[in-house]
C-alpha cells in the first residue's frame, strides 16, 4: 500500500491527504485541494499539541480547533474519524450525501468533535475569537491560586486566504488583538489560490503587517510539508502570552497531484485519472480507495490516548477544587450542562400603569441587570451602543486584558465580529451571550445570525431602535424590512413586545429557549405599560406567542386588531373609538410569529377565531407575510417605503399610525372595502 521506507509521520500525514480525496471524489463534489496542501500543519496540531478525547468531545477544558477554511470540510472529517471520534470510515464514504453525518460544510450539531458550524468564509475566524474570550473569562472566574486550572486551554483556528479577505475578519482580528488574547492560534494556509484564480488578481497586500498592526504576533513558515518547522512556529506561538498569534505557512494547494498549485485543484473533484496519479505520488495503491494502513489507525490512536488522561486527571483536579471551592465548582458544572441557577428570574422587574411610561429598550436594560445578578455566567455586550442599547455603559465592569473576570464585553463599531464571535461563546460552553445594537444594523450581523440558527445555537440578539420611532436620525437608520429578514430566517424566535412587561417576559423566553437564537426587538421611544390586571397576561401571553390582550364588549368581537411592539398601544386606543361606534373589538398582541405558530391549533384558532374574517394588522415595518393574519377580508396597516427624518410623532403620523387612521381602515374592513388605503408618497 506504501513506502516502507518513509516515516509514520509521512505516511500519516498521505492518509490524511488521501482520504479527503477519495471523499470528493466518490461524492463528486467538494474541495481537494485544501486536504492536500494543509494536511501536514493539521497532523502537527492534532498529533503533537491539541488536547482533546474523542470518547467525550464535550470535555470543558478540550483544545478547541475550528476550520473556518470550511470548504475543505474533507480534512476534518478524515481527521475525526482517524483520531477516534465517532466518524465510521462509512460516514466517510457518504461525505456531501443526504442526511449524512459528513455534510458539505462542518456542522456542529450534525458530526461529533465539530466546535462550530462554519461555512461562510471568515465566520470561523471570529467564532475563534468568541471561544478565546471565554476561555480567558471562565479562567478569570474560576481560576484559584493553588488549585490546577479549570479552565486553561488554546484555540487554534485554520484559516484561508478567502478567510482574510472577508471583512469579519479583520473586524475579529482588531478586537482580539486590543484583548490580547495570548491563547488564540490561528495557522493560515498561505497557498495563494482562491477559487477562481490566483489570489494576485484581488490581494496583494501583505497579510502579516496587517497582523502586526493588529498587535498580533507573526511568523512565517516557508514549507508547508516540513513538521518540524510548524511544529517550532507553534511552540513559539504558545510562548507569546500578550497577543494573538497568527502562523502563514506557505503550501501548495492540490499538493502530489497533476493540478498542484492551480484553482483547479480548489473547488472540484481532481477526476479519476488525477486521483490515480496522486496516489501513486504518495506511494499508495492507486486502484483502491479509502486505504488506512493499520499503523496508522494505531499511532493516531495515541493522541486521543494522552487527551483521554489529561481528563481523568483534570478531572481529579477539579473534584479537589469543588471541595475547596463548592460553589464556584457547581457554577461552572451547571452552566456547561446549559442550565440556570435556581431563582434565576425572581428577582425580574414587574410593571403596573403607575410606573409612567416606559421605552422597551430601558426595560430591556432593567430586566437585562436583574438577571446578571443571579446569572454571574452571562458574557456579552453592545457594539458602541450600549447607552442606546440601555447595556451597561459605564465601563466599570468592561472585559478587558487587565480585567477578564469582567463581564461586559466592549466589541466596538464591529457588528459583524460581535455576531461571529456570539457564536462561538456560545458553542464554547459555560457561558450566556447576548449583543446589542440597532435594528437596522442587524443586516452587518445576517451571515452570523443565519449560522447561530442553523447550528441551533442559543445566542441572545437585542436590537433597539426597532421603527421610524426613532425620528431625526432619519431613513438610514430607521429599519423598515429587517423583522420581517429575521423572521425569514429558520429555527429563530423574534419577539417585538409591546411595554414593559412584556420585554421582561422576551427576556425570560431568550434565557429558556433551547436550540434556537432569540432575537429581541425593543422600541426608542416611550411606551405605556399596558394594565395587565384587566387584560390578557404577559406572563403567559408572551410565551404564545399572541395573546387576547383585550377583550371585546357588547358582544362577540366583528373585528381584530393585532398588532405588535409599539403599535399594540395604538390598537387599543383605536379599541376606544371602535368600541363606542359600536363595533365589538377585540385587541390581540403578537409579539412573535414564531411561538405563535408553534402553538396548537385550538389556541391559535382561541386567539384568531376563523369565523372573524374581518382583521386590521398593524405594524411599523414590511407589510410582507402580515395578509396571513389579516386575511382576505381584512386590511394591513404597514411601511411600503423608506421612513424619513422628523420627530416620531410627525412620522406615525405621515405614515398612518394613528388612531384615525386605523379607526378609517378597520370601518373600511367592516364595509367591505378593505383595500381602501391612502396613497402614501412614493420615493422619485
């Protein structure tokens, strides 16, 4: 099958190369030329430094390697299934086949000893900079002279020339380098060929000054197949404790095959002839495929051997810190299980009419506070908004190099990395996260949003700011069709509540989802707070997703209003009116589509009653998805166009948020004519 004459470490080091090509090849799809040239740094890594045990991928004080390079998805999973995790040589060969556990891109969820769902470039590179800003926070925390470390790890993190280019990372970049974040490895596979070409044709900049000007430490190695030279450059990363590192290793892409060093060799299958003549290259048998001689399974046994020891001793260690340091050791214990302390929201805010009006975003804050008192494991921030945001502003309690036991994290105007880096303290482990910014900004964080979700992540997302309520500022920042964007978005809540009480109960819904992001809309502008002693409750209305918030009188409701965040107080004034001309009206809010629709149908039918065709929606956004609710026979009252810049109050009112307005539409709806709309001014 091979050489004799060449080393265990070469003939590894062709295992894995030969395994990745024989997965793109049987599948016909998939991306070679990565496994090729990176294969050697990554046997380096797994064999001689990374701390890991595939028999428990979830050991809290693991080495944590991310392939943010995701498209070369085949070295991983050949290095998963020859290390020892769970990873049949029969997953191998369904590599990019439906429902198999070797996807396309890594998966988190879907393949054991996967960290982070990568995919889009750069994402990985900040998902690495979220799980070294826990590990240095959880090390903070519970760290304690003379007891062995809890948590005391690295992650490495291999990037791309793709991955450099995408503009989260030099986002992510910039903030790891202010944090210092001595544990942060990154190995760049400097092959110089992207996809469509050489990478000469777009990016001729020195990558490694712009890593030194991030206060980042660089080396270069100059061949990429010599272990000892990566192997050195590694140590001495790990040696440099006040700043990230970052290693260039010059490879070859497609390495050992007849398309070596060209973009043919990225994105597509090298074809049966090539295979053959790479194979012979290594000194393997070229008419067999998915060939793993015995000594190889035997000697890349080892690490996950030695990985396997280091926990039963850390193991050890930590029951001798739990006797010395009981709560902080069932702390750490209850937060890597995902669960909460127990009375974790007793001490959340209720409201009642006499507590004035309130903006969602500050009872976000308020409720944002009570649960940072009994949860000491929430870690997040805002991105140069918290004043906006109602997050702590002070900078008193900032995580920063000299204070990483710190819980508020300043990322800075870097929405993008703020969303990246969410992810992957969430996928950490030991922590809750959260980020706050504008809505309409959400759009800089979508390629993160859309990944937290679809490695059903739990990642807490708080955008203030939510409409034209936000006034002078103008259209720019006043979002329009972003709740809709994020409602689109699969296996994701969006709660847009409509005072305070509700905020709070948004709140106790994001710390309790399992699975899936949760995403909190909260408004500029003051809100009264609806009198729930009368009404629909909060409590148990916000979880449903739509409640009857008030009932009709003088007989079964003819018409609903449903409506959500600040537009519920308009529906229940337009009530008022409605109710004294006569029309029985019922007033539903409807803070999340989601959790609505997840209810059983006897609810929802409770809420929308199907014989109540005649229906008014209102919301200050997109009009799309809403005719679901209103349906044929009612009227949707939304923004069909860019907002503009003057006082709240003029806006609601230019655009038809008024009380007048929703009375003329819902007595439009009751006559049958709900298509009766004023035109409203188009944009030239």
């Amino acid at each position: 099958m091979s050489n004799p004459q060449i080393s265990i470490d070469e003939l590894s080091v062709n295992t894995i190369r030969l395994l990745s090509v024989d997965m793109v090849q049987q599948a016909n799809s998939g991306h070679p030329g990565l496994p090729l040239g990176a294969a050697p740094m990554a046997y380096v890594l797994w064999s001689r430094f990374l701390r890991f045990n595939p028999q428990d991928p979830k050991w809290p004080n693991r080495d944590r390697f991310v392939l943010s390079a995701g498209h070369g998805s085949a070295l991983l999973y050949s290095l998963l299934h020859l290390y020892g995790y769970d990873l049949s040589m029969d997953d191998l060969k369904q590599f990019r086949q439906l429902d198999s556990r070797t996807p396309g891109h890594p998966e988190s969820h879907i393949t054991p000893g996967i960290e982070v769902t990568t995919g889009p470039l750069g994402q990985g590179f900040a998902n690495g900079l979220g799980m070294a800003m826990s590990e240095a926070h959880l090390g903070a925390l519970y760290n304690k002279e003379g007891q062995a470390p809890v948590q005391d790890h690295f992650t490495y993190v291999l990037v791309s020339d793709g991955d450099l280019m995408e503009g989260i990372a030099s986002e992510a970049a910039s903030l790891a380098g202010h944090l210092q974040l001595g544990k942060m490895i990154y190995l760049y596979d400097d092959n110089k060929i992207s996809l469509d070409g050489p990478t000469s044709f777009a990016y001729t900049e020195n990558a490694m000054q712009r890593f030194d000007a991030y206060y980042w430490h660089t080396q270069h190695v100059q061949d990429g197949n010599s272990l000892d030279e990566i192997e050195n450059a590694i140590r001495v990363a790990q040696s440099v404790t006040d700043r990230p590192s970052i290693i260039a290793v010059r490879t070859i892409i497609g390495f050992g095959s007849p398309l070596a060093g060209t973009s043919k060799s990225h994105g597509s299958p090298l074809g049966p002839d090539n295979v053959k003549a790479t194979k012979k290259f290594y000194g393997f048998n070229p008419d067999e495929s998915f060939q793993v001689p015995a000594e190889v399974y035997e000697h890349l046994k080892q690490p996950g051997l030695k990985g396997a020891a280091l926990q039963k001793q850390w193991e050890k260690d930590f029951d001798a810190y739990a006797k010395a340091h009981k709560d902080e050791a069932a702390m750490f214990k209850l937060s890597f299980d995902g669960q909460l302390p127990e009375g974790w929201d007793k001490d959340l805010p209720v409201y009642t009419p006499a507590d004035g009006e309130l903006a969602t975003r500050q009872a976000s804050g308020k409720a944002l506070d009570a649960i940072k008192k009994t949860v000491p494991f929430m870690f997040g921030g805002s991105a140069d908004l918290a004043s906006s945001n109602e997050m702590d502003k002070s900078g008193d309690d900032s995580f920063q190099p000299l204070h990483q036991e710190r819980s508020n994290i300043w990322f800075g105007v870097r929405e993008h990395a703020m969303g990246g880096a969410m992810n992957g303290i969430a996928h950490h482990g030991g922590l809750r996260t959260y980020g706050g910014t504008f809505l309409t900004f959400s759009d800089y964080m979508r390629g993160a949003i859309r990944l937290t979700a679809l490695a059903e992540s739990t990642a807490t997302f708080v955008f203030t700011h939510d409409s034209i309520g936000l006034g002078e500022d103008g259209p720019t920042h006043q979002p329009v069709e972003q709740v809709l964007a994020l409602r689109t978005v699969p296996n994701i809540i969006v709660l847009r509540p409509a005072d305070a009480n509700e905020s709070t109960e948004a709140w106790r819904i994001a710390m309790t989802t399992p699975k899936s992001p949760v995403v909190l809309i909260f408004s500029r502008q003051k809100l009264p707070i609806l009198d729930q002693s009368k009404l629909g409750s909060a409590r148990t209305g916000v979880a449903k997703g739509a409640y009857v918030l008030s009932e009709a009188t003088g007989g079964v409701p003819q018409l609903i209003l449903v409506a959500t965040g600040s537009e519920v107080s308009l529906a229940m004034q337009a009530q008022i009116v409605l109710q004294k001309d006569g029309t029985p009206t019922r007033v539903v809010s409807m803070p999340s589509w989601e959790l609505f629709e997840q209810q059983d149908k006897d609810y929802r039918e409770q809420v929308l009653p199907p014989a109540v065709r005649k229906r008014v929606t209102i919301e200050a956004g997109s009009p799309i998805g809403w005719h679901k609710y209103a349906t044929d026979e009612g009227a949707v009252i939304a923004m069909n166009r860019f907002g503009a810049s003057a006082p709240a109050e003029l806006l609601f009112e230019k655009f038809g948020f008024t009380v007048e307005n929703v009375v003329r539409r819902a007595k439009a709806v009751l006559a049958g004519h709900p298509e009766e709309e004023p035109k409203k001014e188009v944009l030239s």
